[in-house]
C-alpha cells in the first residue's frame, strides 16, 4: 500500500437497497420510517424512502477499511450529509460510488483521505475525510 | 426560535452503561457490509492484537446518538425534534469499541447556532468505559429546518 499526496485508493461501487435500509435500522436502532415508509417518507416532502446518512457513512468508510485492510487503522472520519440517497422500491435499489484520494501526510505516519460519495452522479456527502494510520 | 449561544458548554449526566457484546457488533458488521474477521471471528481479531471482536468505525453511532438526543428532550434547547435532520457526523477513536467494553456516554453542547433560520446544535458525546477509558469522540451536528 503506498501512501503519498494523491495516491487514488480502490473505487468502491455497493447497491443499497430496501432490505440493506432495514436490516440497517434493526442493527443500528435507527427506526425513523422516513428509511422504509414510502408513504411517511412523501408525507415529510421527500422524494422517496431514503437510506439512513449514517449507512452511507458506513458504507464510504469501507473504501478506507479495504485499502488499509486494517479497520482499526481508522482513527477520525467525518462526513456532512449533503443530499439524501433515494432507495427505490426495486431489487436494484441505489448505487453509490465512492472515490478516495491521499489528500495529506501528517504526523506520526498518519495520512488524511478525501472521499467523493455519488449516487446517480450526484454528491450525497461533503467534507468526507478519513485519517488513517497505515500499517 | 433562535438557539441560544449560552447553550454553548452545557453538559448532561452520563448515561447508563450499554455493554457491548459480540453479536451486535456482528449484526452491525453484516448491515454495514464489513467483512473483515476481526468483527465476528474472536480468534482472528485476537490475531489481530485486539482483546475481541472490534466494532466497525461507525459502531459508535448505535451508543452515541441516543445520547446526543438527550439535548432535544432539554427544553431550554427547545429544537423542534420533529424538524431535526443529522447534518454532520464525526468520529475521534482513541482505540477501537471491542466486544465486553461498558461504555458511558457523557454529552456536552460544542455550538449553538441558527443560520437562514435553520437551528445547528452540535453535540459532542465522549465514549469511555465505566472504568474511565477514553474510547471514543463521535460528534453529531443536528440541523432543526427552519419553519419557513
């Protein structure tokens, strides 16, 4: 694994679907229905059922977990939640591609990654940001 | 109504002890698609150099953000719950949650703000066993839509 400023790490491409959001709501404890209730979701002004923001948070930081292959070698990770990701009634469910480059070298042998999360083309987090602690 | 900034500071009572156990962290591992053996496989994460099982990076979610919502129930915060989205999300591991940790969650209000009548309240909660250790920093910025 080499580390220097722009070193592009694997592009991870998962599917979410329906039965991804619930089985998330069962193991996280997040039951808001806006995550499996068509029609709670339209009633709030949503498009549609979206993913929870914190699956999508879990989701990106395997693009990291996989490049280190250490998941203990993730120390900070931070997102901000731009854009829900809307989950179709359909056994494709949603895409999301994540995208991380080596954006700094600090201290210690640490190394701060920037992700770019999409689905549809579209960014749904910003200011995503992992430091890693390399092997 | 706007948040007050003499929010800023406020701390809340730790919560009750979670203990963190095994399967959950398993179940956890499964919904989020995390593979690795080090999160169901106690001789793999021993081989690993963990004590157990670790949870995966966002674990902490599952024990922090019930204790961030301990601000909204305070109603001298006075958001409008039913107008709250999750904004931001970060996590500071001091070392890795591990099946058998008891964890305590202590939150503290880090900001208070409104913005184009949107209310940012950013809680900070500080995962610690109940012996004392520092586990983990998560901080959860929650956004109360403006009315309008």
């Amino acid at each position: 694994m080499t580390a220097e400023v722009g070193t592009e790490l694997p592009e991870l491409v998962v599917r979410v679907t329906r039965a991804d959001l619930v089985r998330y709501a069962g193991a996280s404890g997040d039951f808001n229905p806006i995550h499996w209730n068509e029609r709670v979701a339209r009633e709030v002004g949503l498009p549609g059922v979206i993913a929870h923001g914190m699956l999508t948070m879990a989701l990106a930081a395997r693009a990291v977990t996989d490049w280190t292959g250490d998941p203990a070698a993730l120390l900070d990770y931070q997102v901000r939640f731009g854009r829900p990701v809307v989950v179709p009634d359909d056994d494709r469910g949603a895409e999301l591609t994540v995208r991380g480059t080596v954006a700094a070298l600090l201290d210690d042998g640490r190394v701060r990654v920037d992700l770019t999360v999409t689905s549809e083309g579209e960014k749904v987090l910003s200011l995503a940001r992992a430091v890693v602690r390399p092997g | 109504m706007a948040l007050d900034r003499a929010l800023v500071g406020r701390s809340y009572p730790p919560s009750a002890v979670y203990e963190v156990g095994r399967a959950k962290i398993a179940e956890f591992a499964a919904a989020v698609g995390a593979t690795d053996p080090v999160h169901h496989d106690v001789e793999a994460a021993r081989a690993a150099g963990h004590g157990d099982v670790i949870a995966p990076p966002t674990f902490a979610i599952v024990v922090s953000l019930e204790a961030a919502f301990v601000v909204l129930t305070d109603d001298e915060v006075g958001l409008d719950y039913s107008r709250v989205v999750h904004g931001e999300q970060k996590f500071a591991h001091h070392r890795p949650i591990r099946a058998g940790d008891r964890l305590v969650a202590t939150t503290t209000i880090d900001a208070a703000r409104t913005v184009a009548g949107n209310d940012l309240l950013t809680a900070r909660v500080e995962l610690a066993t109940a012996e004392g250790e520092p586990v983990c920093t998560a901080t959860s910025m929650l956004v109360a839509r403006g009315a309008a």
